[in-house]
C-alpha cells in the first residue's frame, strides 16, 4: 500500500558485480584516453605552467644539440685550408694540412723539379751556402759521383757563416761519394780547365751578390752583370756531345723581376733560349736549407727555409734549336 502524499516508489535497480566492472573498466579507459589527448587536464594552473616551462626548456635543449652537432660535423667535413698555404709547403711545425688540390698540385710540382736531374749525369753547383741542396741531391740521385758542388767562400769564410757546412760537405764526400770545392767563382767557371766542356746541368740557386747596395738601381745592374758573366763562362763549361741545360733560380718579385733573366742570357749567350720555368718546389728537397750570401743569422736568414714562402722559379736555358737556314749562316 502506497504511503500517504506519495504517488508510488521508485523500483530499486540491481547491478550486477560484472556490470558494475565493465563501467569501471570503460571509465578509466575513458580516463586515459583524455589524458593523452589533453595531458593538463584536471590540473591546477601552477602544475600546467611548470608543465609548460618544462617542456620548453626540453625543446631549447634538443635544438641546441641538433645545431652543434651540426656544426661539429661541418667543421670536421670542412676542408684544411690555411691563410698561408706556403707553411704546409715549408713543412712548418703545426700548419694545417693540405687540401687535395693543393697535395696534387704539390706533387706535381715535386715531380717536375725532380725530373730535371738524372743519375749517371755530370752535374755542376755553383754558389752553394752550407751545401744542403746539394746533398739533398746526392740523396735524390741515391749517388753523388757526378754531382761537383762549388762554393763562392774560401774554407774558413764558409765555416765562419755557415757552421753546418762541413758535415754536410762530409755526408756528400763520403756517404755518396760527391765532390765539394771551395773558393770556385761562378762567373769565372770556365777558367777551371776539368770543367771545361763536362757537364750536363749548371745549376745556381738563387744567385745574390750579398752586398747589401742600398741604391735600388745599381743593385739591379750589378745583379743583371753577375748573371752576364756567369752565363758566358758557364756555357763553355756545358757537354757538347749531351743534350745539356743550365738552370737559376730566383724568388718572385721584385728585385729580381728587374733583373730581367732571358734577356741577360740573349745577350751573354746567345746559342742558348729559354725552355722552360717551373716553380722551385722546396717540398721536394726535405733537407734543404736557404742561406743569404752573408752567411745564416737571424739578422740576414730565416730557419727552415720562410724566405722562399712566397715562391721561386727555376729558369732552364738550354740550346737553342736551329731554324731552316741557320746551318748557312756565316
């Protein structure tokens, strides 16, 4: 019977345990799916803006990383390219390697400066300082029987400038069997009567009178007579019966740029021409070591051969070849 101001009761709902698990279930599926959608959800505004903060800060860091991995790779991809490629040539202490374009071309140059000495040749040096280039030849040629090297300076002024200078010329007489000669003037070769007519190649590297003349112009023309005087006598110290050749190295630039090489050899000798001119590739000769005329002192000379950074040629005279009609002349 129904209670009193009431219309009636509300039938009371059974749920079954399995029932009730199955929602239980499905709500914290619900749960975890919005959490995933919507992380910050049923958080406090504090919780959300340390949520942000963080995830910024995670975002910063990865973008810096990316970026210095980056650069890393790039540095290490980047090639070895110094502002002064000379001192990879040199062979200085800490310079930076070279690039493949600069080893080829190096090597290239090596072997052109190489390839102009040949073993089983008689080869004359003049003006040498402390004898290096020479012995470095003697080491290329694995043989220095035909290899005569002379200096301008008599036996003490050659010991006084150049304290290396007799162990070389030692390494050059008894390692490999050369021959050194002191107080031998270069433009009066051909006054020595065995040099006359026996030679393949006369080489003087980087002739220099060492005067120090302050007058810029007298300087050239004492410089353009020394090579006068040396081409004229050396070309009768060349084998007429070889194919023979006389080679002068000089650096780049001025002065020597004046001194105007091919035409000085025009006029002091004219059966010879110019056949060429290559870089002179100090890389070639590891044990090589330039010397001013004056002697080795850091007031006059550099270590380890930095005069030459810049660059040197090597001029290479040799007979000039006949034109038709010229077997009639005279």
């Amino acid at each position: 019977m129904a209670h009193k101001g009431l219309k009636g009761r509300r039938k009371s709902t059974k749920t079954s345990l399995k029932q009730t698990l199955k929602n239980d279930e499905r709500k914290k599926k619900a749960k975890k799916k919005s959490a995933e959608e919507n992380p910050t959800a049923g958080l406090r505004k504090w919780q959300k803006k340390a949520l942000r903060a963080e995830a910024k800060a995670k975002q910063e860091n990865a973008t810096a990383a990316a970026a210095a991995k980056a650069k890393g790779k790039r540095k290490l991809e980047r090639p070895s390219i110094t502002s002064t490629p000379k001192e990879a040539e040199l062979g200085v202490p800490g310079a930076p390697k070279l690039t493949k374009k600069e080893a080829r071309q190096r090597a290239i140059q090596e072997k052109q400066h190489k390839a102009l000495y040949a073993s089983g040749e008689r080869i004359l040096l003049v003006g040498e300082g402390n004898f290096s280039f020479s012995c470095q030849l003697c080491e290329h040629l694995q043989d220095g029987r035909g290899v005569f090297a002379t200096a301008f300076d008599g036996e003490a002024s050659l010991n006084r400038k150049y304290t290396d200078a007799a162990a070389i010329r030692k390494d050059i007489e008894e390692k490999f069997g050369g021959t050194t000669l002191v107080g031998v003037d270069a433009t009066r070769i051909h006054k020595v009567k065995e040099f006359r007519n026996a030679f393949s190649q006369i080489v003087w590297n980087f002739p220099h009178m060492g005067a120090g003349e302050k007058d810029v112009v007298k300087s050239i023309e004492d410089h353009r007579k020394l090579l006068f005087d040396f081409f004229k006598s050396a070309v009768k110290c060349l084998d007429p019966e070889k194919s023979t050749s006389i080679h002068v190295a000089l650096k780049h630039g001025e002065p020597y740029k004046s001194w105007r090489i091919v035409q000085v050899v025009k006029e002091a000798a004219p059966d010879l021409e110019l056949q060429t001119v290559i870089p002179f590739a100090l890389h070639a000769w590891p044990g090589y070591s330039h010397r001013r005329t004056r002697g080795f002192s850091e007031k006059f000379s550099k270590k380890d051969s930095e005069e030459l950074a810049k660059g040197a040629k090597i001029y290479v005279f040799g007979q000039r070849k006949l034109e038709p009609g010229d077997e009639d002349d005279g």
